[in-house]
C-alpha cells in the first residue's frame, strides 16, 4: 500500500487493468490449480505495456519472480489452450503449440491461393493461444452458464453472444491469424462487413449470413460462424448493435448453433459507454521494443532474400531499427521509451514499408552490380580473345613460310591433276547435253497431261466452290432447328444421308445425324471435305440414293424443307460429279505425279552436273595458272608473308595498348568488389531516407537527417540520387505514378528519390469502386 501511493493515476488504471485481465483470463477454466494462476500471472505481467507499472509489480513479494522460481517452473514451456477446437483450456507443450500454428498457415495459405508469410512471434504464439481457446465449440456451454448477478451486470445482448477484441498493430497479422484458427476449427463462414457499405446494407448482409441453410444446419448438427468487425466500422455498428446482437441471438439459440464476434483495433478509446468491451475476452498486443523489430527484420529479411544474400547483410540487421527510427522521429527517441498504442501501431506498419523498401532496393542493386560484374568480365574475356588472335598470326606466318618452300613440288602434281581434269570435264559435258535434252522432252508431256487434267477439272470446279460458299452461309441456328426436330421430314433425311455417305459415315440414323450436326466446326468439316477421300462404292451409293430420292435433291424441295437443305443437297451433288471426274481423270494424275518426280530428279541431276562441270573448270584453269606462273606464285606467296607480318607487328603492338586497358577493367573490377561490401549498409540508409525521410515536406531538414546520419553511423558519405539511379524511365515509375515525376521534376534531385521505392499505397478517390474492382483480395485495414 505504501508503494501504491507513489502511482499516479495511470499506473493505478494500469493495475487495474491487469487484474481485470487475469481474472478474466481464470473465468475461463473449468477448473484452475495453483500452477495456472501463476501462468496467467506471469503471462499478464509479461504483457503489460507500462514498463514503470511492470517493474513496481516485480519489485513487491507477491510478484517476485526471482523468489517464485519454484512456484513458476515450467511456465513458459506450456501453454493453456485447444487444439482441436472442442475444449477451450487444456495444457499443451508450448514447441508443439507453436508447431501446429505454422502448419494450419501453410495449409490455409494453399487452401485460399493466399501468400501471406506470418512470424510467429512469442506475441503470435500468445495471441493464437487465446484464439484458440476463443473459438473452441465448449466455450459456448460456458458462456451460456451465466450467473443472476453476471445478467444483471450485463447488458443481454453482449452477456449472451461471445466476444473477443484484439488490440495491437496494423501490419502485425491479427486477422489472419483469426481466419486461419477459425479455418481450422471448421467455421463455414467468417464474415466481416464490406468496404463501403450502409446500415441498411449491413443489416441485410448479416440476415442473409444467418438466416441461409437454416432446415440444413438443423439435421447436420449446426453452424459455425465467426463475425470479424474492424475499427473502420464501430460508428456504424454502434448504431446498430441492438438489432445485431438480436440477429446473433436468434441464430445462436438455434439447435447447436456457434457463433463468435471479434473485433480488431489499434487502441481502446470511450466507445460509447464501452459497450464492445462488455464481458468480453480483451488481448492486447504489447508495444513492440527494438529487440521485437530486430527479430522481425531478421526473420523478414530470412524469408525474402536467398541465402546467400542474407549472409551478407546479417552483419547489420541490429542496425536496422535505429537507422529506421533515426529518420522515422524527429526527437530521435528509442522505443525503449513509453509511447502510446496508436504510435506503436503506426511505428510497426511505418517499419514493415521501411524493410520491404529495403528488399527492393537490395535486390535492384545486387542485380545491377551482377550485370556491371559480367559486363566487365565479358570486356576481360575479349580482351584475351584478342591476344590469342595474335598468337594465332604467329602461326600463320610460320606456316606460310613452309608453305613457300613447298610450291615446286605442288607445281608437279598439278600437272598431273590438269590432265585428269580436263578429260573428267568433257566427259560431263557430254552427259549434260543427254540429261537437258530428255527434260526437254519430260517438260512437253508434263504440261500436255496438265492440260487435260485441268480441262476435265474446269467444268465442275466451279460448280463445287459455289455449294461450298452456300454451305458456308448457313445460320446456326438453321442447324439447331433441324437438330430439334424428334424425326426429321424425309427431305432432311435424304440429304443428310447423303451427307453422311459422302464424309465416311455408314450410320445413317437420325441420332448420327443430329449428333454429326451438332460437332463443333461442322460447317468448316464439310466446306473442307476433301473429294478424293470419295471411293468408288462410296459415291455408287450416294448416286443411287440421288436416283432413287431425286425429288428431295431438287433445289425448291430442299428450300421448303429447310434454310439449311438446300445448300447441302447442292453440295452432295457437286460431290459426287466431281468425284466421277476426279475417278475418270486418275490416271492421268497418276501419271502426271510421275512426270512431275521424273522432271524433279533430272532438274537436280541438271544441277549437279553444272555444278561440277563449274568446279572441274575452275580447278582447271587455277592449275593452268600455277604451271603457267610458278615463280609469280611464289612471289604472291612471299608478298603475302610480307603482308603477314605487318599485320602482326601491328596487332602486337594494338595488344600492348590493351594489356593497359586489361589492367584498368581488372582494377575496376576489384573496385566493384570493394563497394560490395559498403552496398547493404548504403541500400539500409537509402530506404529508411526514402520511406521515412522523405515524408518530411523540408528539403533542408531532410538533408540535415541524412548529414546526420552519416555522421552518427560513422559511414562514408554518398549521393543518394545516384545511387537510386534506375535503367528507365518506366522502372524509376514502377512503384510511383506520373503526378509524383512531375511533382518533383523541377526540384532537387534527392527529391526525386521519394518516387523510387515508396511502398504506402497512394490515397485514391473512388466513389464509383472501379479502382476497388481490381483489387478483389484487397482489405481495407484502416483509414
């Protein structure tokens, strides 16, 4: 009591607030033993946010941990909770708990095609903790259990319906963690109002929600629903918590139904009389310090950059938070100190943009120092390319020597060769005259054969192409009624008989032909019908049936019959007459196809004997020139040696410039490596300047942040602006928009760096929701 005199008024609420919680953290046991209550204590007192009300309770006997050590052992290695979402408190151990968690994210992850990546934290593991036993089916008997002076305390509709509120953090992963539970312990549905919406909306939102299914629910044993509400819309509710919680009531004292209401904010503010805190379940979210960011940057920063990455920056993720916070306060103050939850909540979701920023910068510019590495690398590899080259003029030289002294003997062979040749190019000039002149005659009969072909073709060709454009003129819809039909006027059935036959089909009955109708690409299948498939029986067959049905082939039977008949009777006869001149004129396609490969084979043989007679005559005539002219040869040979060697000298002398270029690139090289190491401490500065700094309107006192943190750092000063630098245009506008380029355009270069990388999403007007309706994932999470 003496000590307690020394609080003030926040501390006493502080204190009063913790004993709220562990008793209503104790009313949900069965049955608690001496063990648990030291679990609740410990665990409330672990989460309480004032550090001076903390360490006046730890310093009192009653709270002492260091005189309770036998009493608390075995506390943080077990958990109080469910995990089959039947009985709400059992004792669990706290590795396996954990175990679990991340195997229900990574299967409602795959489930729901969501790629929301979750650390769990101790304050995750502690917040699933009491989801779990939230949402377990036996709290409801529990709850139901309220005593006279509970009702009477509390108002019917929140004594009745069970709630939760979680008070942490945008950006920490709340309400995922809640439908990823709820997911798991079988809840159908897990509800939350929509973005923009009216009372009259909501009520008729949450109608449809319990009243849906009622006669199935009655035999299967129940629902399971969860109502999920966010900050953004506790005006509205407040105004219509009657009329919910009369709706839930309903639905709850149906059969064995369940249903659960949490609600998520970032501080506890008067709500109107506190109505939502009414005999419900609170778990606050401590205030996260800089040892909870730094195991968020590492675990982050784990997850998104490869490993070999990772390995190289892990050096300096203790320095991640104080650059952040360096830019982020004005006053320079470390979260060691007391702030308020809504700070905490902006501090947290200001350093999720801050790391991500970091991811994207750090990637882009280890890219981009690959890219410069290769480039370089390929310029070294050129530059030996060249020197081989020169080596290889050596070579040339010497052999071009030995090549001098070995002419004479050449001179003798060829002697020999000009003979050979000579008498090898009469012979091919000869057997050339032979072959032209039986092409000659090939080519005459082959276009006397193609003369007749196309006169038996150029009657009825014509007659075909037009029933194939009708038969691409009919309407769908004129096949659709002809497939209609239960049986078919005779007409219809002729024609399609005939159809049938022509393209291979012996079924000739009405289920084939409604079922040929109605393949997709029918009409293209017939208008591509290749006559030659046409056998000789096939086409007796169809002419019988024209001979014997001739009056329903008739072009005005067709039409009276049809839309879609009489194109197709048209087509069945251009068919079968072109087939009958196609069979009369086989043989002299057969014999035409002959004429065509006879024709192919002495054109190439044409070929290759001109070919060759070229070959033998060049050959000849540089031999005659060598016999002719040995000693001029010889003379060629020694200027080209002289030639040689110019060339060499020169190319000696181009690689001895190069070997001072080679030594530049490498030093270069070297320098590359060395700003390597400096890279991910200037990428940390960077994005903490660009997501953080850059919020500040004053360019001066932005550049006065950045002097300083150079400076408290004890890093080498850079320019920022051309270390942000990008490729493009279109990259420098990825992650910004146009309005910001031209914003800033006029302005200092380190202002344009705000448009590089910022990752707050831009306030957007859209009363019309056409911007929201690309965005079907999207959720709203504050305002």
């Amino acid at each position: 009591s003496d000590k307690s005199t020394l609080l003030n008024g926040i501390e006493q609420i502080n204190l009063l607030k913790l004993g709220i919680e562990i008793l209503d953290a104790l009313r949900h046991y069965d049955q608690f033993d001496e063990k648990i209550v030291d679990y609740e204590i410990n665990r409330s007192i672990s989460n309480l946010e004032s550090l001076q009300s903390k360490s006046i309770l730890t310093s009192q006997s009653a709270f002492s941990i260091e005189e309770n050590n036998h009493r608390l052992d075995g506390i943080q290695s077990r958990i109080y909770t469910s995990l089959d979402g039947q009985f709400s408190y059992d004792q669990i151990d706290s590795e396996r708990f954990r175990k679990q968690i991340a195997k229900w994210i990574q299967q409602y992850s795959i489930d729901n095609d969501h790629h929301h990546q979750q650390h769990l934290s101790l304050q995750s593991i502690r917040l699933s903790a009491d989801l779990c036993s939230f949402l377990a089916s036996n709290t409801e008997r529990s709850d139901r259990k309220s005593t006279a002076t509970e009702t009477l305390a509390i108002d019917d509709y929140s004594a009745s319906v069970p709630t939760m509120m979680i008070v942490g953090p945008n950006g920490f992963g709340r309400k995922f963690l809640v439908k990823t539970i709820a997911y798991n312990f079988g809840y159908e549905k897990i509800w939350s109002p929509d973005f923009i919406t009216s009372e009259r909306h909501l009520i008729g939102e949450l109608n449809a929600l319990l009243h849906s299914e009622d006669d199935q629910s009655s035999s299967s044993g129940g629902r399971k629903i969860l109502i999920l509400i966010d900050e953004i819309h506790f005006e509205l509710l407040e105004y219509l918590r009657d009329i919910i919680y009369d709706e839930m009531n309903r639905f709850r004292s149906t059969s064995n139904n369940v249903i659960r209401l949490i609600l998520t904010t970032t501080t506890i503010e008067p709500i109107d009389e506190l109505i939502w805190l009414r005999n419900a379940k609170i778990h606050r979210i401590p205030a996260f310090n800089q040892k909870d960011l730094n195991e968020l940057a590492r675990n982050y920063l784990q997850n998104y950059l490869s490993n070999d990455d990772f390995v190289r920056i892990e050096t300096i993720v203790e320095k991640f938070y104080p650059i952040f916070e360096h830019f982020a306060s004005k006053s320079n103050q470390d979260l060691e100190d007391e702030f308020d939850q809504s700070r905490s909540s902006e501090n947290f979701a200001s350093f999720k943009d801050f790391l991500q920023t970091f991811v994207i910068l750090f990637e882009r510019k280890v890219n981009q120092t690959f890219k410069e590495n290769e480039r370089i690398k390929i310029g070294v590899m050129k530059l030996d390319s060249v020197s081989n080259q020169v080596v290889g003029l050596k070579n040339d030289a010497i052999q071009q020597k030995q090549l001098l002294n070995s002419k004479r003997q050449e001179a003798d062979d060829a002697f020999n060769l000009i003979m050979n040749s000579m008498h090898q190019s009469e012979d091919k000039k000869v057997e050339l005259e032979d072959v032209q002149q039986k092409t000659k005659i090939e080519t005459d009969n082959l276009k006397e054969r193609k003369a007749k072909i196309d006169e038996e073709l150029s009657a009825i060709e014509p007659v075909l192409e037009k029933a194939k454009a009708a038969i691409g003129g009919i309407r769908s819809d004129s096949l659709t009624e002809i497939r209609s039909l239960r049986a078919p006027p005779e007409v219809i059935r002729d024609i399609l008989e005939g159809v049938l036959r022509l393209m291979g089909v012996n079924d000739t009955s009405w289920v084939s032909m409604k079922n040929f109708l109605s393949r997709r690409g029918v009409k293209e299948e017939i208008m591509n019908f290749d006559c030659h498939r046409i056998t000789p029986e096939i086409r007796l067959k169809v002419e019988q049936l024209l001979q014997k049905r001739n009056e329903s082939f008739q072009m005005n039977t067709a039409k009276r019959a049809s839309a879609a008949a009489a194109p197709l009777a048209e087509w069945v006869k251009a068919n079968v007459e072109y087939s009958r001149v196609l069979h009369k004129i086989e043989p002299l396609e057969i014999e035409l196809r002959k004429l065509e490969a006879n024709l192919s084979r002495a054109q190439s043989h044409i070929r290759a004997l001109d070919s060759q007679l070229k070959d033998v005559d060049t050959e000849v005539g540089l031999l005659r020139e060598r016999m002719q002219a040995i000693t001029v040869e010889a003379a060629e040979i020694e200027i080209n040696l002289k030639n040689s060697t110019k060339i060499l000298q020169q190319s000696e002398s181009i690689v001895n410039d190069l070997g001072a270029e080679h030594r530049r690139w490498t030093e270069q090289l070297e320098k590359i490596e060395s700003e390597q190491s400096l890279m991910p401490l200037r990428c940390l500065i960077s994005s903490a300047y660009v997501s953080q700094a850059c919020q500040e309107s004053s360019f001066s006192k932005r550049n006065e942040l950045l002097s300083e943190c150079f400076e408290k750092f004890q890093t080498k000063s850079f320019e920022m602006n051309e270390f942000l630098q990008t490729e493009s245009e279109e990259e420098s506008l990825l992650f910004g928009n146009r309005v910001d380029v031209h914003r800033f355009a006029n302005q200092n270069d380190q202002q344009q760096a705000r448009v590089f990388f910022p990752q707050r999403i831009s306030l957007i007007c859209d009363p019309t929701r056409k911007v929201l309706n690309n965005f079907p994932k999207a959720e709203l999470t504050s305002l």
